[in-house]
C-alpha cells in the first residue's frame, strides 16, 4: 500500500528510529497508522475523502497517497509519532527514578524522564504538531 511506503519512513523519522537496528517492526507501526488514522476521524477535520479504517487488517481506503491527500498522510503521521512518543514516555516513566550510591559513585537518573516530557510538551514534538 503506498500509503504505508510514505507513511513509515515519516513516522520514523518524527521518533528517531532510525540506523542500522530500528526498535519497531513495520507492522507495528502500521497498526499503529490505522489506529492514529481511526482516531483522527474522530477528531472532526474535513478532508477531501472519506476513509475507511480497519486497524485487524492493516487498510485504510481510499490509500491517502493514491489520492493525493497529503493533509491526511501528515496528520496521521503526526498523531501516530505522538502516539509513539506517549508509549515511550510511560515505558520510561516506569523504569525513572534509579538513584544508587556505593561509596563515592553514584548513579541517578531521576531527571532523565524530563527531558523526554520536554520533548512531547514543546513545539517540536509530534503532538503539539498536531494540535
């Protein structure tokens, strides 16, 4: 699906998953497209076409890019990043909070969490994109 041939390299592009070992599958990030793209139709914006979103088979009709709806393709993209974003944040948020002493070493990575939260509260980040 064409769609998904664009849509991918954007969305790893806004996450920083790039390199030679990339933390997620393609088909996970096509689930996550069609779950972004059946959560934007609800988000009341109007588009040229009405789509069809069905997250168990990975589709969405008309394929946007076929169509030539660039507004959808971006919109799905970034709200999909976000989506990426909060799911690393809660994953990170989960593991913050290590602070270890043994002797004169010490390790603390309880202000590791904010500079992740920065990202998904500034301007820069996928989700304030969207809005």
């Amino acid at each position: 699906m064409p769609f998904f041939d664009e849509a991918i390299p954007m969305i790893r592009a806004l996450i920083g998953d790039v390199g030679p070992t990339l933390s997620y599958s393609d088909a996970r990030l096509e689930e996550v497209l069609c779950v972004a793209a059946k959560l934007l139709l609800s988000d009341n914006i109007t588009f040229d076409y009405s789509y069809t979103v069905s997250i168990s088979t990975h589709s969405i009709s008309p394929d946007p890019v076929d169509s030539g709806d660039n507004a959808f393709l971006n919109f799905v993209c970034l709200k999909a990043s976000c989506i990426m974003d909060i799911s690393q944040y809660r994953t990170k948020a989960a593991i913050a909070g290590i602070s270890a002493k043994l002797g004169p070493a010490s390790l603390d990575t309880r202000d590791h969490i904010k500079g992740f939260l920065d990202i998904l509260n500034t301007d820069g980040g996928p989700c304030k994109a969207y809005e």
